[in-house]
C-alpha cells in the first residue's frame, strides 16, 4: 500500500554509496605464467544461464586484475564462515607485496583447469573464461563464461546450500562477518504466491 511518511533516510549516493551490504563475498582465484593469486570481491553476480555467465567488479590497480586479464581466465569461489579469516587476507593483502597470498591467507588448494587454484574449503566454485570487460566507474566488470563448476556435495541438498551442514559468509562492511543458517527457514509454495485471491477493493 502506499504511504505518505518515509522511513528511509535520503542521503546523496556520492556521499555514502559504498558499504551498504549485506551479502556473500567471491573468492576469486587467478593464474598466469606461473604466478597464482587469490582476492575477495564483494561485487560481482550472475548474469545468465544460457549460456551461464557470471561477472565480478575488479578494480584495474587490484594485482589480480593484470593476472585474470592477460590469462584470460579465473575461478569464483564461496568460503563458508568459518573461513572469514580467509576472505579477509586476500581482500586485505595484495599480490603484488605477497609473494603467496594463497599461502598467507591459509588456504590449501588443488590446481584446476587453467591453472587455476580450487580453494579446498569453498563450497562452490566457478572456473570462468573472461568472455567481455565492461569499464564500471572505477572498477572494471569482468565478465565470464562459466566452463566448470567444482561444487562439495556435501554441503548442498537438491542444489540447494544446506544450513545444517554449511554456514556460509555474510559480509555487513567494515570487516565484519556473520555466518548464515542460523536463523528460521521459510520456504515459501510459489503456487499460493502466484494464486493468492486479488483483494477485495469494495
Ligand atoms: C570483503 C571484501 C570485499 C572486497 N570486494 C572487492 C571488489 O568487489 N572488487 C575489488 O576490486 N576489490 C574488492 N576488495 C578489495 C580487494 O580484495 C583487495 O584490494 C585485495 O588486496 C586485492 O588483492 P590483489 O592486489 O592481490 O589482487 C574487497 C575486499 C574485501 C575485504
């Protein structure tokens, strides 16, 4: 229903657009020439299923960035919560002054395709080919094909993230992270949404 008194405070973008989260933070793994990386990325989305595309906001100064655009490739993984202190490291650190990030943020990995590290303890991971880079601002949106997905199936039930077995990472900003699945669970029946009774207007 309408109504007339807002409960929002109406601030300029440009004054504080950065920070209002939450939501689940990527992992993303890059490979070339030898040299492996790793970097968080708050920003980042699907963007198609057919054929499945999947984009990150990496910003050109990130060391990652020159390794991910010259090989052509990375790989986008979920860290559950109990890993924050791994999300943190490779969104805190940079390649560019750690000779092994992988190694400093404490994470053990398997080389997939490309090269590319496969995180262990991520839930779900992309292997993406860099299909198309789109300048956002000061970011650059890279766009990839999905080729692969490493998924444990241990922490999933029909596709879906099972809570009892994984919590995964909520990031709120300023390096603070909560674990998911702890709350109540509803499941809505998308029949009754899409018949609920028009209200009676009279
Ligand atoms: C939680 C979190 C989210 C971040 N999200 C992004 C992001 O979406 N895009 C980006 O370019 N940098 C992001 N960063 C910053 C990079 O991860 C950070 O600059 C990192 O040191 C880059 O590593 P690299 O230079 O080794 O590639 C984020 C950092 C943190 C901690």
């Amino acid at each position: 229903m309408p109504r007339t008194t807002p409960k929002h405070t109406r601030i300029p973008a440009e004054d504080a657009f950065f920070g209002y989260y939450p939501g689940t933070v990527a992992v993303v793994t890059s490979h070339h020439d030898g040299a492996r990386n790793v970097m968080s990325a708050g920003w980042h989305t699907a963007l198609s299923a057919d054929p499945p595309l999947y984009g990150v906001a990496i910003a050109p100064e990130r060391h990652s960035h020159g390794l991910i655009t010259a090989s052509g490739t990375f790989a986008v993984h979920f860290l559950p919560h109990h890993r924050a202190d791994a999300i943190a490291s490779a969104g805190l650190l940079t390649g560019r002054d750690v000779a092994d990030k992988l190694h400093a943020a404490k994470l053990d990995w398997i080389e997939g395709d490309h090269g590319l590290p496969i995180l262990h303890d991520a839930y779900l991971a992309y292997v993406c080919r860099l299909e198309t880079r789109v300048p956002t601002g000061d970011h650059e949106f890279l766009i990839g094909h999905v080729e692969t997905l490493h998924v444990d199936e241990a922490a999933y039930d029909a596709r879906v993230l099972d809570p009892s077995h994984t919590h995964a990472a909520i990031y709120y900003g300023r390096s603070r992270y909560e674990a998911l699945g702890y709350g109540p669970i509803t499941t809505v029946d998308p029949d009754a949404v899409r018949h609920e009774p028009e209200e009676d207007a009279s």
